[in-house]
C-alpha cells in the first residue's frame, strides 16, 4: 500500500526533527496525529432534503460518508424533538485521514481570500479545533444556484500531551498558524521630552 505523502513527510522529516527539537529520547515519543473529525450542525428546522445535501458534501470533503447524529431527547427551548437529526459527523483515521490533512493544509487553507493564519490557540490537551464558516472554500464543492452554505467543525486529534507538543507537530506539518504579534516594551525614559541638543542630530538625519 502506498504511503500517503503527508505521511511520509511527517516519518522522513517531522520525526527527526523534533527529536532534535525537542529531545525525545525515541521516534515513539514524538507525538502523531490519532484521528481527524468532521462535525456539522444541523438547524432544528431543516428538512430531510437538506440533511441528505449535508452528508453528500460532507462526503465529497472527506472522503468517507458521514453518520447522522440524533437527539436523545427533546428539548422544547431549542425545537427539538427527540430521534431529530442535529448533526452530521464523520472520523477520519489512516490514510484518509493524511490524504485530507494534506489537502487542508497545501490547498484549501491556503486559497482563503486575505487569509492570515489561523489561531495559535489549543484546547489544552494537544489537539486543535479549527471552525470553517464556508465550506466552498473546499475546492472539491461545487454551489449551485439557491444552495445555502453549510459551517463545519473540525478538530484535530493528535497524541501529544501538551498544547506546545501538538502546536509544534501541527506547525511542522505545515499548519500556517497566524504569527504571533511582538509586544512593544516602553523604555523607562519614553514619552520625555529630549534635550533641544540631543534633538537636532536626529533632525538632521531626517532631513539628509
């Protein structure tokens, strides 16, 4: 069986590297990425045709048909009734799971229109939760006219134990993670007027 390239890179390149980063003692030390979830919410109101064109590009984005999740039961505040669909979900493991992160990280991330990066933060434990508002933004969707876009959620389950452990394994990846701003440190003497003759050479200069 072929060896997905993501996968591939993260044994030939990754592995090494935070071995030397990071000083694992061996490459079963180094954390690796468990599983991949797809979730998709679905409003109570929607009808059964919708649900079916969730799971359709939900499976057109994984790679795998997703599972209808149900309400266990009512709650009457939120329009639920029990046995409702509330969610569309699919877990991603193996080479799926490489071959879609792949194509997260190289094609569709990238494409975003004025993308930035995306958010350094973890959920505490090493993995990563990443919100998509848009699902064109998969270039494997193709809207139609009168079609309304569906947002999904989707968390990256890794094998780290710390949120700086899975932030490293995701970032040597390829995980274009939004760089960081750099705080501005005030000098002491900052915001005191300087001495006329300090001043001039500074002007000086400005005006050459």
């Amino acid at each position: 069986m072929t060896v997905p390239t993501l996968k591939k890179f993260y044994l030939e390149t990754v592995v090494p590297e935070l071995i030397k980063v990071r000083g694992y003692k061996n490459a079963h030390e180094v954390p690796n990425i468990n599983k991949i979830v797809l979730n998709s919410r679905i409003d109570s109101e929607a009808d059964k045709n919708w649900v079916q064109e969730v799971v359709k590009d939900i499976t057109t984005i994984s790679g795998q048909k997703p599972v209808i999740t149900r309400a266990k039961t009512s709650v009457a505040n939120f329009k639920v009734r029990e046995n409702m669909p509330v969610a569309v979900m699919v877990t991603l493991r193996g080479p799926k799971m490489w071959d879609f992160l792949m194509r997260l990280l190289t094609v569709t991330l990238p494409n975003i229109r004025d993308f930035r990066g995306v958010s350094r933060k973890l959920d505490g434990r090493g993995s990563y939760n990443l919100g998509i508002a848009d699902h064109t933004i998969f270039p494997e969707i193709t809207m139609e006219a009168g079609r309304k876009n569906i947002g999904l959620d989707i968390a990256i389950v890794t094998t780290a134990h710390t949120d700086d452990e899975g932030r490293e394994l995701l970032r040597q990846l390829g995980m274009p993670f939004r760089t960081a701003s750099v705080p501005v440190v005030k000098k002491p003497d900052e915001g005191k007027a300087a001495p006329a003759a300090e001043a001039a050479p500074v002007a000086a200069e400005a005006t050459a």
